[in-house]
C-alpha cells in the first residue's frame, strides 16, 4: 500500500472518521494517486468534484467522469468508477451519473458511518451518505508535511523542472521583448522537460513599479535594458508542485538594485545555514525578516511555505506558525527586498530538511543580472 | 442591470427558486461578471468555491477569497464580499472566513427561501442558508444560449485570439520541432492577442495515430515532414472561451489526406450554407455525418456545441438534439474524418446564427497543406 493512502487513512483515525472523503483536486492526488487535470477548470462533462474515499484500512475507492478515464486508471484506487461525463450519441445526465457511480463505490465498499471531509469543497450530495461529518483538515495538512520516499522523487523531478525554466528565464530575456514572448519560451523549457503541458502558477514581473508591486502574471509590457525582472515559477508536474524564483535587471545592475538583491540573497543563504531539524518556523521566519531588515528593507509576504500536490501547504513559513522543522519536509524559501525607487527583487529555493540540516534541491544560480550574450 | 443578471433571475423564477446560488467557476462569470482565474486549480487560499447569489429582482451578491479581489472588483455585483483567504502576519481559518462572508452576504441581501443551485459544485456548507433547493442547471443552460449584446462582443474577441493562435500554427509547424515547441509559439501568438496569460484547452496532435486518436495535449513528440496535425485550440479570454480547429500536413498532402481533408471540410461549409434560426439541430448533425459518411468515413463525437462562459455549452450538435437554431447563438461546428492508415482531419469554425441565416465569426483559412515557407 502505498504510504499517502496510510497516511491519509492515519488522518481519518484520528478524528475518529471512517473514511476520509476527498473532494479538492491536490487531495485526491494525494490519496489516491489520481492526477486531475486542473488547467482549464472544472470539466463541463463532470457531475460532481473528482472524489476519493479512504477507509480506515487504507480500501481506496475513486469516482471520476470518463474525461478523467487515463489519469484514473493510473491511480491506485482499489474500486474505480468512471461515470459517464462526454459522450455523443445518447445523452448523460452528469448529476445522476455522479450520484449513481458513488452510490455504486459507496455501497462495494461498505462506505458510510463518520466522514473526515474537506469543507472548502464537500459537496452537498455526499451529505446524506454519512451519519455525520468532521472536519479533516488540519489532520490531512499535517499528514503530508513530511514527504514519503517516493514523493521525494516527484519533488525533486518539479524542482528541476521549475530550474529548466530558470535557466530559459536567463536566455529568453532580451530587450524588446514582452514578458508574455519570454514567459512562453519559459513554459516550452518547462513542458519540454516534462514531456507534455504543465498547469504553471507563480509571477513574472518587469520593471520598477511591477516587481516593486511583486505579484502578477506575465503581460505585454515589453522589456527594456535595465528593467529588474522577478520570474517565479511553480509548475506542477505528475501531480507535484515545483516553485523557484529568480530576480534580475536585464543588464547591468545598478548599486541600488545590488543592495536589494543581497539583502534578499544573503537571507536564503542564511536560511540553508540554519535550518535544521527542531528549528521553531517562527524563529527562522524572524531571523529571515532581521537579515532583510538590516538592509533597510522587508516583504509583505511570508518567508516561504511547504508544497506537495498543493502548490501551499502546511507549514508556511510565517511570523505565527510555531511547529519545528521536521527531516522530509520540503520547504520553499523566499525571502525578498522591495523599494518603489529601484523594484523588487526575491530569491527562492526549495530546501529539503535533512536528519542533521538541510540542502536546496535542484538549485539553480541567483544572479543579479542577464547580459545579452546570455 | 446586465442582461446576463436579468436572465440569470428569470432562470431561477422559472423553476420557483427566490435566489440562484452559483458556485461553478463559468456561472458565478455568466452572472456576477466576475472572472474566475482557473489555470492553476482552485486557490489554496479558498475556504470555498466563490459564489454569486442572484435574487429575483437582479440583485447580486459576490463571496471571494482575497486573492480574487482584483476581479471580484471588476465585477457588478451590487454586494462584494472578499474574506481572507492569504495573510502573512496573522493566521486565517479558510473556512470559517468563507462562511462568515457567506453569512455577511446572506443578512444583507435578505437571502433566503429556495436556492436555484448547480448541484456539481454547490457545498454542503450553504445547505442551512436555504429551506430548499431546486436543480437550476437546465433552466440556467438555456437562458445562457442566446448571446447578449455586450456577450457577442465578447465571443468575436474570443474567436479572433483563436484565429490568432491558429495563423501561428500554419508558421510555427516545422519539421523537427516538437509539437510542445510549435504549441508554446501558438500560446505566445494568443496570449500576446490577449495581453494576458490566457487558459487553453483542446487537442494538438500529430503523426497519423495521434491524430487518427483525435483528442489529446501537445507531447513532445517531434514533428517531421509529411506528419499530419490536428490544431484544436480553444482560448478563455476575458472570461469567454473562443474555440477552433485546423488540420494540415505538413507539407504537400496526398490524395488520401485530401480525401479526408475535403469530406471535413465540405461538411463544414454545408453547415455554413444550411444553418440558420428553426433548424433542428438534430437534423443538422445527421446531414454533416451523412456528408462525412458519403467520403467512406464517420467521426466518433459531436457535430459541435455552443460555448460562452464554459467551453462547452447547451446546446450541443448531437443527434439527440431537438431544440432548434435561434437567432444569437453561437456555435462550434467541428465535422471530422479520421482513418487509422491516414490519420485525421477536424476543420471548425465558430458560426453565429443570425436572423435569416449564419456567419464564420472570426474565420481563419481551412488549407489541407501547411508548405515548409510559411
């Protein structure tokens, strides 16, 4: 069995659910192994939220409208029941069709009793399936803090795949350019390591006033020589999440930006130098700001977060968040340094916590800025 | 007040309902004018699908996660509610801060009574807002399936990006390139369009299997000369998905690939000639099979659908479609012809029925060979 459904099935024990009923998109992933595809939304030929079922003995069953037919099969659910969502020659009645395969799943596999649900997105007709409901989110979150053997390597295949793209930020980036032109070239870097399309999220930035604002997606600004640049990218490949982020001026960097770009650089070195297993989050989350202080500067955002099937997950890494780095976890760290006069610089890795410290996975150069012959 | 909310209450009058409750991402767009980011899955910093609610007399309420607001702002619901969904410096319960802006929404708008709910998405955590729900999704399907004035304008601009995306196919298809290069190139030409990053869906196949498969994303398979190509591109922009396909060797086809090539193509200008306001649907799918089925082949999906908000809309071409063509409708025709020693040919174009016939919105060039100069 593999060792997210006994994890999850672990979760739904502890606040004494008989199963665990999954409906958000990561989650189901998670436990059963299903990648759903996310990019263009919610599917039209679907009659309820992809959803799995854990029981407490680790029996996975899955619904899923036949659209999702490859990626379920792929899964290792035990019960499978694809619904018929697409089809052309008779019609479907997507609603009933859901209702009907998880009654089929409910009833092969004995569901019922206490559900460990999500509520974000429990849907209103699995209610009258169970005798009552808890909430299993907290449990679930901390479950996956600490990655299995074989999420490391999902881990580590999407952080190199964020620094394929890192690498292609570095040579795509040349005046006249848009970001929209330079962000695609990215994405082709990424998706061509991955072998097929890629749900991405993150920024991509240029120019004082958009890196100093440091969140947005590409647009069709065009890019000069000395405009900064904050290209973070989160691709999510086989189901797991990279992140990265890289910042540079297109050119030679100025004194101003070199002192915003340490200030956020020295803090991720800081951050590998410290973390470690026992180290309370909100400490290293202090020390972090205090590096950035030091230079005069700070970010309104947290010093970085846990990821998985999720692009955020538990623990972020914020001024509040008092559990301890634990071996297993992978961590992205990204502090960094705004100032309206010069931009907006941030530097991210995603670190792995080792038995005795820690070392950034896949990690690329930070560098303050691109020449031309790049 | 804005069509689409004037429709959207008569929907819910229609099936008795006091409010519409929606909560999938193409409803809470149709209703609210509120664009949902989907290209990366549902936020992880929601506590809940975001919802419009939509009274009788028009009124609309809007429930959002922070990250939204930008959006939600753009919106015209007369009640906007953003909770805190991402913080840095205090801790946010996702859930609790969705349900008490729920809360918030429901005591100032006097919501209430019977919910018309979508029951795909419609969370259990809304059901002690209402006495009772009844099922809006035929209702609401039919009411979106005429196009609005301000909507018409939106369904051209989402056609020209797909046009955009389909000229660059015809220029980015080389031999040796992957079809995930030719793909991004394809992006970048719509996403430049757009001034934005942009969701896509469809199909990108080449090679005489993939594209005999007919449905599939871009891979990393390299395309060589005499390759067939499916281009099936299908662009959300501003909220409204434009859609399209192309088909081409790359360079000069045979007579078998023009056999194929002409039976899709001379089906589709049938429907061109044919289409118009009292036709019944179901007889306009039989007559583009019987003209496919003429050349010796079939295709194994529908003759085409309406899109809007979502890309796949009421009502279909399918051959158990009674209703009729009204005037403002817009459709997707997509005849094909596929043959597994060949390969396979889908031509599409978005057609608007108007009051005495049909126009190509935004048509783009059906040509069977793409030559190495373009």
């Amino acid at each position: 069995m593999d060792e997210r459904l006994q994890r999850t099935a672990a979760a739904a024990k502890s606040v004494a659910a008989d199963w665990a009923v999954l409906t958000n998109f990561d989650s189901v992933c998670y436990a059963a192994g299903h990648v759903v595809p996310i990019e263009a939304g919610t599917s039209p030929f679907a009659g309820g939220p992809t959803t799995a079922f854990v029981g407490a003995d680790g029996t996975c069953g899955l619904v899923a409208a036949n659209v999702e037919g490859g990626a379920a099969n792929a899964s290792w659910a035990d019960k499978i029941v694809l619904y018929e969502g697409f089809t052309f020659d008779h019609p479907a009645d997507l609603g009933s069709n859901y209702a009907e395969a998880v009654t089929n799943v409910v009833h092969e596999l004995g569901i019922g009793g206490v559900a460990g649900i999500e509520p974000a997105s429990f849907p209103a007709q699995l209610t009258g399936t169970f005798d009552r409901t808890v909430d299993l989110t907290h449990p679930f979150q901390r479950a996956r803090a600490t990655k299995t053997d074989a999420e490391k390597v999902l881990m580590k295949r999407a952080a190199e795949a964020a620094a394929a793209g890192q690498r292609r930020f570095r040579t795509a980036t040349r005046d006249g350019r848009t970001e929209l032109d330079i962000f695609a070239d990215i994405r082709a870097a990424i998706e061509n390591f991955a072998g097929e399309r890629v749900a991405i999220t993150g920024d991509f930035l240029s120019g004082k006033e958009r890196t100093a604002g440091f969140t947005g997606w590409p647009i069709d600004r065009v890019v000069n020589d000395g405009d900064p640049l904050i290209s973070d990218l989160a691709p999510r490949v086989a189901g797991y999440w990279g992140d990265s982020c890289a910042a540079s001026v297109l050119g030679v960097p100025n004194e101003g930006y070199l002192k915003l770009f340490t200030a956020a650089k020295e803090a991720l070195d800081r951050a590998v130098e410290i973390m470690r297993p026992g180290v309370v989050i909100a400490d290293l989350d202090a020390q972090l700001r205090a590096h950035v202080a030091r230079a005069g500067y700070a970010y309104p955002h947290h010093s970085g977060h846990s990821l998985g099937t999720s692009v955020h997950e538990w623990p972020r890494l914020v001024p509040f968040e008092n559990a301890t780095l634990e071996p297993g976890m992978f961590l992205m760290v990204e502090p960094g340094a705004y100032d309206p006069a010069i931009g907006g610089v941030r530097t991210e890795w995603m670190i792995e916590i080792t038995t005795d410290g820690c070392r950034p996975v896949a990690p690329f150069e930070h560098l303050p800025g691109i020449s031309s012959g790049e």
